[in-house]
C-alpha cells in the first residue's frame, strides 16, 4: 500500500506545531497501524530525521498508552480497537491519513504525538479507590455475596483502559466518561458504599480543577471508547453527585 | 561469596509464621526517617509501594510509563490461582505448593513456594477487600476456572482481564497513598543504575525521559519490581517498553543473576504474520479449556493447508493429529505450558505447521461449540439433533466465555474463529528466571531486593499459568513490606542519605557517558535493526529446543553483534529532550549482554528442565531429561565481560515433596 | 447549593432542570394554542385565564422568565466554557461518526431560539403587558366589547408571510434542539436505565410532533385567513 501521512510534529510543549506530510510506500494490511508508524521512523532514523514520538507500549489493546487521532477519530476509523490494534486493512491504497494527537488543554502536549495524561491519574489520587489498608486481615472473599449482575456490571466499568479517548473525542473535552467509570464501579459494589458521598465529590471536583469541559450528552465518548464504556456510567455518577449533595 | 538462602529452620508450614514472628519491627515514627525507593509499579513494585507507604515508610516509585496503571501487569488475561478450595475439589495450601514446585519441574526453593502457596489465599480477600470486580456465580460468591498443569480449580479471573482488575487494584492502593503523599510517584522515569554506598545499595540514578535530565535519588533501600527480561527475544508477548535494565544494571552491581536461561514460551499465541511485526499477542491459556489443538495426520494435507488450497474444516475428523490429547491422555490439551509449546514445536519442524510459514497449529473450538449447544438444547427443551440450533446455541456459551478473546483474534488475524479454527503458536511470554534472592526476596547486594518476575525465586524452570499475578501480589503486599523491615531496622539512625557522595558522581556520570556515547555515536543502523538481529540468534538458538553448538555458535555470535552495536548504532535527537531511540539504544545495550550470559547460563545446564530443553537431554519419547547433578540454582557473579561471569551454585533440597519424573501422562 | 453549581455535573443538572420545566411550558403552550384551531371560544377563555390569573401571572410567569435566562445564560457559559477547553482544535475532526449534528451544534439551535424569543416577546408579550399594565385594560375584550381579542389578534398576526416563515423556522430549530435536548435532560439526572430506550422514542416524538404542531397552527391561520 502507498500512502500519505499528514502527521503533528511538534518538538516540545513550548513550540509551535504543525502537520508535516510524509509520504509512505510497501505498507502491508496486516501491519496494524503502529507498525507502519514503526516503517516511517525506521526510515526518518537513516535518512537522519527524528522518528515521530507517539505513546505505545503492551501493543496488545489494554495498557491504554497509545492514543492518536486518526483521520479525525480517537484510535481511527475502526471501533472497540486502541490504535495499536487498529490495522492497515482498514485503510485503502492511497489514502491520506491525518494524524494528530489527542487534543485538550488538560492533555498537554509533550512531543509530536505523545500527550501528558497525568490529569487522569490526580483524579484518582482524589479517590478512586477504597481505603482498605493491605494487611491480609480482610474478611473472607466471600463474606458478602455480591450479585452476579452488580460484579459483571462493575467489571464492564472497570475495564477502562485510561487511554482519554473519551476526552478526545468529546466536542468538550470531558471526561465524564473516565470518571463515570471509576465512580460506578464503586458504586455498583458493596466495599464501595462507605466512602460513596466523599469519592464522587472529590472525584468530580477534581476533574473540574483538571480543566476538562461538561459533559453535554453528544455520545461521542461512548461510540468511540475501544473498551465499550457506556454512557449509563455517566448517568450514574450524576446521580450519585445528587445523591452526595442531598445527603450534604 | 557463598550464597544464604536464609531459609528459616523449622517445619515447613511453620517457617513463615515463625520467621515473620522474628523479623525485627521498626516502630511508627521511625519509619517517618525511612525512604524506600520502588523501581516498577506492576503488580509487585505497585502493590509493595502501596503497603511500603501504608506501613508508614517514605516511598518514592519510579515507572517509565506515563502512569503506573500501565504497567504490563495489565495485560496478563487468564486469572490468578488462590487455594482458597471454593469449588471443594481438594484444594489446600500443601496442593497449590505441589503443583508449583512440580510445574516448575523441581527447580524452585521449598520454602519460597509454600509461602507463596500459603499468603496466596490472603491476595484474594485483599483485591475483593479493594472493589477488585472478580467474576462471580449466580449466588454472588467467587466463580473459578482451571488452568493448564493442574486437576483442580483454583483461578479466580475477571473475564478475560484479570491482570487488569489486580493491576488497578494495587493502583488505587497506590493512588490512595499518592493522595496523602506518602508515596512520591515519579512518572515517565526509567532506572539507569543502582547506586552502592559501603556495600548497600543506597539510592539510584534515573533519567526523565520527557525532559531527559539526569536525576540522582537516595533511599535506605531499593526494591526492584521491574519485571522480566522476554524482549531479549525481540519478539514477545512483552510491552514494548519491557526491559532488563534495571535487573541488568543491579547485576552489574553486584546482584547475582539466577537462572537466566529459563524462559517460558507460551503455547497459545497468534502466529507471526510477517517481518514487520513488532510484538507478539497472546491468547489466554483459558481457551484450553475447551479448544482442542491439531495439526493434519497426512503430511499432503499439511502442504495444501499451508498453500491454502485445502480449509482446515474439510479435513475429516480421521485426518486430525490432537497430538497433545495423543501423547498426554491424562491432562490433554491443559498441559502445562512448555510441554503443549514444544509438542506444537516437534510437529511444525516435522512439517504439519498449518500457515504458510508452517509454523502454527489449530486451535479449535468446533467440538466446544457442538458439546455446548447440545448442552443447552437440552437444558432449553430443544431438540439436540438440530445441527444450526445446536451451533447457534453453542456458539453463545462460546462467545460469553471467551467473546474478548474471539473478537481479539478477528482484529489482528482478519479470520472468523467462530467458523474456522484459530492459529496458534508458542511465544516467549515469561521469565523465570532473574535477580537472585534470598527467602527475605534480598538480593546478594544488601538493602537491594527484588520482586516479582524480576527475582527469580518461586517458578522454577517453568511457571504455571495464573502463578504470575499470584507471586507479584503476594511478594509485594504480603512479603517484602515484612521481611525488609529486618534490614530497615538497623537504619533508623541513619538519617537521609545524601546524593552528594563520591559514589552517586560517579554512577551519574556512568550514565551520563553511556547516553554521549549513544548520541555522538552517529553510526549507520538503528537500535531496532540490532534488537531484531538479536531477537534472531535468541530465538533461533536459544529458543524452544537448545543443544551445545547452537548456544556455542550464540554467545559468539552475540558478542560480536555488541561490539557491532556499539560502532555502528545510530541514536537521532539530543539527550536532552524526549528521545524514544535513547532510552532504547540503553535498554537493547543491556539485553546484548544479558542475551550472552542467557545462552551461556543455558549451555552450562547440561539437563533438560521446565522451559529449558536440551535436545541432548530427552528421554526416548522426547521428554525432557532432569538430571540429578544440576538440582540447583545458578547464579551468576558479574565480572566484566558476560562469559566471564562466574558461576555460584544454590544447592535446592526437597524435604517435603519427592522428586519425581514430571508426567503428564 | 452555590458549590453545588460550581461543578460542572451540578450545571449540567441545574440546565436538565430548567429544561424540563420549559418543555412542560412548551407543551402547556402548545394545549392551549391548539384550541385556537378547532374551538376559537375555548381558547379565548382559556388566554383570558392565563393572561389575567394573577397565579400565573405574577408566580408562574416570573419563574418562566427566569427559566428561559437562566437555561440560556448558563448554556452560553457551558458552551464558552467547553470551547475554551480544547485551545488548539483538530486539523481533521470527524464529528458525524460518533454523534449527532444535533447534540452538536446546541449552541445554535439555542441561539436561533434565543433570537425566535426575542422577536416573540417584541411581538407578542410587550404589547401584551402594554395592554394590560401599562393602559391597565385587563378586561381582555375587543376596542368594540364585543368578544375576547386573543382569537381575532391570533390571526392577525399570522397574515404577513414572513411571520409565518420565521415562526416556522423557529420551531424547526426548536425540534432539533429537543431531538438533543428531551434525552439529555434525563441523561444528566442520571436517568439512564431499561426505560432509557422507551423514552428516547417517547423523545424524538415530542422533538418532532410538538415544533410540527406549532406550524401546523400558523399554516393553519396563515390559509384560513388571508387568502
């Protein structure tokens, strides 16, 4: 396949970026889409140019490192795939693909493609997690039933890769979606309840500090999330938000 | 030095109580003095800074990644064995042990094995305690499944991301610890050497990769959780971004490397599709369960299969080779790992491989599908002779048990395994062995220990699937935390350590040189293009099958690919800014020196073992060949030059379980 | 409570709730506004009930205004707000791939609105309350007493075309703001569970039957009347 890349190159977060075209030949489909990002540098190296930075690292759809705006969708045309997924199959000969990162002003950018998601992670030191101290001297696993419903329920919340694809693509830059999850799927478990009023206030206060948009229903988070997160999570941590602020 | 494993004395079900009774505490507001540097945040480096910090210690944690949450932790699939004894098959703490020191063909340290077996049970009540989502029955209590090389059911899983889950687990453990500043996470920074004051390894120097500057960190004790060393092969089912270097630069200072040769190559993986590839992706061991694997009986059907001429569904049942079935009646496809990866190797090199590279087999879930859908045509009051019913029917207790799996396999292989089968082949996944430990998980250079996949102690020459997340767990929340408090109790006087000493300038300056060298080497290839080659000699000669001229023929070959590497490797960019090819050029630096000393360490184990086959050492049906005289640890000394490493000997004695043939039978 | 709509969820719920009560004034509205084209008596009465009851007029109406600035003004904030988030946009930016041009493009569907009401209130309410408060003639009747004048102003009204056409107009981006808006609102108070589905249906028709059956009213005295 020949292609042309249309990709952000930016040198650091305090240039200036721009798209710099790069045309590309000899692309297999069966590459996935980082692989042909791996042609272009190996051939930017010798030809004495620097590689284009992007964020990658398990390659395999769940560390959540890479991310990418491809052809002006998070993760690329495909769905229920990170960008490390995605293959070339998915793209015709000759074809221009814009490559951009993943923009909002809580995701600075660090180098070309590669963006700070750290705001992510001061979300959750907020609270997303249950102060339990790891002691071993936990009641037994199964000390309280928990319905099979409410686990797999929590489970497809908790797959959440962190990847911000949500952020991303939300025209707001929000990141309800990311938060919704964490929130519900403390919500939906019983070890979750005792700190249930604290966790989501912090969270959501936190996210706002982050200088993430509001959320407003478009949907885009959920069609393009490659974990399949549902908006439903965004409904619960509303209303668990009223629920915390009626109980004050 | 000779090596102490420390082992405590007593009975073996009594030596971790009894130790832990002994081990000297250090008391609340001492620990306010002491800073404990964690290099790693998986599954062990994540959980140990996590308890480290709760336990009221200074952590500061280090990742290379944007965020620990990344970790490759995050990617194991299958599950995590506990003997909790839930589905009451017989389960006990003695039976986790056993299969643990028999999967890993007697290889493995007793006492280490047993205590992992014993705390296995507090991992799971610990994540349940943590909102870790494990996949439960419908009466709400905890759902097992079984794993390959044991006849119970004893892994705990959350669909088909159990690393996941446990990975966020230990995160939000973590993040509750960065929340009330306990612990000091530093992101985006990778470890470039150990430094050593009087003996005791007393800080490190880390380069931040966003800005590139060079950054001298002191503590009272460094613990390593940073993984294994499977990249060596170039291509694995590790991240990207997996390395040894901070293993290897610890080595170098005086930590002894154990068993480097013991690899373990996983079975069910997804074939090499080309030259391009940059990674290798696994498929959970759980599809044994109900996959069957294949191969044709008729070498022409082989051919027309690989040329694509003939479906693999039009090959009568009469046709199909289920050589594992065939050669092990009693365990079947649930062998353990590295006897399904190397029957699968035996019938690829004798031509039967089914892609057209001829190396894969089939892994099929036709009879799955049928056996479910019958099941269910029954259950529903259907009529079970109805062939598209019975497929339709199956097809959905497929797809619930394994649909991530499925689905994964369509993205990357464009085939619909639903209809035909999947391809599979062995891949290097795991590293037994690693940073040699005592039974206090300290390594030979005081106050450094290592955790995890990083220490080489508890799987032997081969792991058992869900064994993994169980010992990153276990060392992390519920062994190390206790046993450095011994040597963290004699520091309590201490007070900070400096990074202003003779010792941290010159290992500063080590590295500063090293990366010089990289950035003004200007030479004419790429780190890439030396890791591939690299990849090549190992998995060519050091791979799933070894002999003595091949492993001869890879250490010479790998020395003179390093000095190649060093004159001709071409780094672009500055040391100052953000430079992937940097940080790369060190990590591969490492691995063309661990990849020697591998294929020495394998030359000198005259013996087949676990991940280790010898082609010299089989008996007549092609088992591997455990020989008595090498029921020992090697660890490795530095001492310059890989080959001149030299070797130290840990005798391993089995007083509570006999050695026997490992069959599978 | 001020903390509350300090965050940006408590804002999201605070526009789902004073859109919920102007959609409930929006098909009050319409009720009432329907009469006109089947019982002209009916709705004579019923305007003159409204125009004068002082429930109405001095709790109801004040809580109306205060609903429709309030879901602007907060909408304009959220929306500078959200647009300040992403300081350098996308070269390349597939929107219709993953949501709607509706859920969008809020902001003006809101805005057209906002301009709709404008002219509205020139036209209808200020001469309204001129009548009323300012000459003080609540008596609702015609200059000659002989019926109610809500009816024959109605129609009045709609005589010139281009009224007409901006009304239309106005109610089309009326339905595309509600085709968001209706589902949003339960989205935002946490309502998303197995009725979700049912509702959204439920949504999309009132989205598109009650704007539609406010140009069927002005069509309707657009025809009848002046031609």
């Amino acid at each position: 396949m020949k292609l042309t890349l249309k990709i952000w190159r930016q040198k650091n977060a305090k240039n200036k970026g721009k798209i710099v075209e790069y045309p590309i030949d000899g692309i297999s489909p069966d590459m996935s889409f980082l692989e042909m990002l791996d042609v272009l540098n190996q051939k930017l190296i010798t030809e004495g140019e620097e590689p284009v930075a992007f964020d990658h690292d398990c390659r395999e759809g769940i560390c959540g490192s890479c991310s990418l705006y491809i052809n002006g969708e998070a993760h690329g045309p495909d769905r229920r795939v990170t960008t490390c997924q995605l293959h070339m199959r998915k793209f015709k000969d000759g074809d221009t693909i814009f490559i951009e990162p993943f923009r909002a002003n809580a995701f600075p950018v660090i180098k070309d493609l590669i963006v700070d998601r750290s705001a992510f992670d001061r979300i959750q030191h907020a609270g997303g997690f249950i102060s339990v101290n790891t002691s071993g001297n936990t009641q037994d696993g199964n000390a309280i039933p928990i319905s099979k419903h409410a686990a797999d329920e929590a489970m497809d919340a908790a797959t959440c890769i962190g990847c911000g694809a949500c952020v991303a693509s939300c025209k707001n830059s929000s990141a309800m979606l990311f938060v919704g999850a964490k929130v519900s799927q403390y919500a939906l478990l019983p070890q979750g309840q005792v700190e249930a009023t604290d966790r989501v206030q912090n969270m959501v206060a936190q996210m706002d500090l982050e200088g993430f948009g509001n959320c407003t229903n478009t949907g885009a988070c959920e069609v393009e999330c490659p974990k399949g997160i549902s908006l439903e999570n965004i409904a619960r941590m509303n209303r668990e938000l009223i629920k915390a602020n009626l109980k004050g | 030095m000779a090596l102490d494993s420390k082992i405590p004395k007593g009975p073996l079900a009594d030596k971790w109580t009894s130790h832990k009774n002994s081990i000297d505490l250090v008391n609340p507001a001492n620990k306010r003095n002491i800073d404990v540097i964690v290099v790693g945040t998986g599954l062990a480096g994540g959980s140990a800074a996590a308890t480290l910090a709760e336990l009221g210690y200074n952590v500061k944690a280090f990742c290379f990644q944007d965020s620990p949450r990344r970790a490759h932790s995050i990617a194991a699939q299958g599950g995590i064995n506990a003997a909790k004894n839930y589905q009451g098959d017989g389960d006990s703490t003695y039976r986790l042990f056993y299969d643990t020191v028999k999967g890993g063909d007697y290889r493995s340290r007793e006492a280490n094995v047993y205590r992992l077996a014993e705390v296995s049970t507090n991992i799971i009540d610990q994540c349940v305690a943590q909102g870790v989502p494990f996949a439960r029955d419908y009466g709400g209590l905890l759902d097992n499944r079984s794993f390959g090389g044991v006849l119970v059911s004893r892994t705990f899983y959350a669909k088909g991301q159990t690393g996941q889950q446990l990975l966020l687990g230990a995160y939000s453990a973590m993040n509750r610890q960065i929340g009330r500043g306990k612990i000091k996470m530093y992101n985006r920074h990778e470890m470039l050497d150990v430094v050593v004051v009087d003996g005791k390894a007393r800080g490190i120097i880390t380069r931040n990769l966003v800005t590139g500057e060079i950054e001298r960190h002191s503590g009272h004790a460094v613990v390593l959780g940073s993984g294994g060393y499977g990249n060596v092969f170039y291509l694995s089912t590790n991240a990207m971004g997996s390395n040894v270097t901070a293993a290897w630069k610890a080595h170098k200072r005086g930590a002894y490397f154990a068993n480097p040769c013991y690899t373990q190559i996983h079975p069910t993986c997804i074939p090499v599709s080309g030259d391009h590839q940059s990674k290798l992706t696994l498929m959970s061991e759980s599809l044994r369960n109900d996959g069957r694997i294949w191969v044709p009986k008729k070498l022409e059907d082989a051919k027309a299969i690989q040329n694509k001429t003939l479906k693999p569904t039009a090959i009568a049942e009469e046709d199909r080779d289920y050589f594992l079935e065939r050669r092990y009646p009693a365990f079947g496809n649930l062998v353990p790992r590295d006897v399904a990866s190397r029957a699968a190797k035996e019938r690829c090199d004798a031509g039967f491989g089914v892609n057209a590279t001829g190396e894969a087999v089939f892994l099929d879930f036709a009879s799955a599908i049928i056996r479910y859908g019958k099941e269910q045509a029954h259950v529903k009051g259907l009529d079970e002779n109805n062939d598209d019913l019975v497929q339709s029917l199956g097809k959905e207790i497929v797809k619930s048990k394994y649909g991530n799996l499925f689905q994964m396999y369509e993205k990357i292989v464009d085939e619909n395994p639903y209809e035909t089968p999947m391809m599979i082949y062995p891949a290097v996944h795991y590293t037994m062995g690693g940073v040699w430990v005592d039974y206090n998980l300290q390594t030979t250079v005081p106050g450094l220990y290592a955790i995890g996949e990083a220490n080489f102690s508890d799987h032997g020459a081969n792991r058992l699937g869900a064994s993994a997340l169980m010992q990153g767990l276990a060392d992390g929340y519920f062994v190390l935390p206790y046993t450095i408090g011994n040597y963290l109790s004699n520091d309590i006087r201490t007070g900070p350590i400096s990074t202003e000493t003779k010792e941290f300038e010159e290992a500063e300056k080590n590295v500063r040189q090293q990366i010089d060298q990289f950035i003004n080497n200007k030479g004419s290839k790429p780190v890439d293009y030396f890791h591939k080659r690299l990849g090549k000699i190992m998995w060519n000669k050091c791979g799933m099958a070894r002999n003595e001229k091949d492993l001869k023929e890879a250490i010479e070959e790998i020395s003179a690919l390093r000095k190649e590497f060093y004159k001709e490797v071409l780094v672009p960019g500055d040391a100052d800014e953000f430079n992937e090819e940097l940080a790369k050029a060190g990590r591969v630096a490492d691995f063309l020196e661990l990849g020697e000393l591998f294929a020495k360490d394998a030359l000198v184990r005259e013996e087949s073992a676990g991940g280790h086959f010898r082609e010299e050492y089989q008996t007549a049906d092609g088992e591997a060949q455990r020989r008595k005289e090498f029921q020992f640890v090697s660890a490795w000394e530095y001492k310059g030059e890989p080959k001149d490493a030299q070797l130290h000997k840990e005798e391993l004695v089995y007083e509570n379980i006999e050695v026997k043939e490992r069959s599978y039978k | 409570m001020s903390g509350f709509l300090k965050s940006s969820i408590g804002r999201k719920i605070a526009m789902a709730i004073s859109a919920f009560f102007l959609m409930v004034f929006i098909l009050q509205h319409f009720a009432i506004n329907i009469l006109s084209v089947f019982n002209p008596d009916a709705f004579n009465e019923v305007s003159h009930f409204m125009g004068t009851n002082p429930l109405v007029q001095f709790v109801l109406q004040p809580v109306l205004i205060f609903g429709v600035v309030f879901h602007f003004l907060m909408g304009f904030v959220l929306e500078f707000k959200n647009r300040a988030s992403r300081r350098v946009s996308y070269a390349v930016n597939n929107g219709n791939a993953n949501s709607t041009w509706m859920s969008r493009n809020m902001i003006y569907s809101g805005g057209f609105i906002l301009v709709f009401l404008v002219i509205h209130f020139i036209d209808f309410w200020i001469p309204e309350l001129n009548i009323k408060y300012v000459t003080g003639d609540t008596s609702g009747l015609l200059a000659d007493g002989s019926d109610y004048r809500y009816f024959e102003e109605l129609q009045h009204k709609f005589v010139p075309l281009w009224r007409v056409i901006l009304y239309c107009v106005g109610f089309i981006f009326l339905s595309l703001h509600l085709l968001h808006g209706f589902n949003s609102a339960f989205q935002s108070v946490g309502g998303n569970n197995k009725y979700t589905n049912s509702l959204k249906g439920f949504g999309k028709a009132y989205a598109v039957l009650i704007p539609l059956g406010f140009i069927v009213i002005a069509l309707f005295h657009f025809f009848n009347n002046s031609h």
